[in-house]
C-alpha cells in the first residue's frame, strides 16, 4: 500500500533495470569480469568487461531507488514510523 499511481513510472524504470542488471550479471558470471586487450606497442592489458561497468552503475541505481521505495530494512522501518506517527 506505499505505491500509488504517480510512482508507477519510476517503479517500472526500477524493475527495467533489475531485468537488465539480471542479465548482465549473469553474462559475467558465466564470461568473467574482464577481458585481455592489446596496446597500441603490443602490451597486454586486463580490462574491465563494459558489462560489469554498465551492471555497476545499474546496481548503484537500483539501489538508490530501493531506498525510496522502502525496499531495505532502515528505510521500511523509517517509513513505518513515519506511518504510526
């Protein structure tokens, strides 16, 4: 009983983006988090998968959004409060 029509937008970014993080992360857990790369003068560089990059900044979206919504523990309680007082 927290959402009310006006958060269906932002909700629906949150739950497009927790399918993409899904997918991603299951792509680097089954391909790993880096890749080898070539250097113009012919060295050997590990380089993070644009895929764990992407995945990161998605989580840390996905987190922010989770506390608005009162989807952690801290944030519920506070909202309860919130609601009693």
């Amino acid at each position: 009983r927290l959402l009310t029509a006006a958060d269906e937008p932002a909700f629906a970014r949150y739950c497009r983006n927790f399918a993409k993080w899904q997918q991603l992360r299951a792509g680097l857990d089954k391909a790993g988090y880096t890749y080898d790369a070539t250097t113009t003068h012919g060295g050997k560089l590990r380089r993070a998968d644009p895929a764990f990059l992407i995945a990161d900044r998605l989580e840390r979206q996905l987190l922010a959004i989770e506390d608005r919504f009162g989807m952690n523990p801290s944030e519920r309680q506070r909202i309860f409060a919130a609601r009693a007082a």
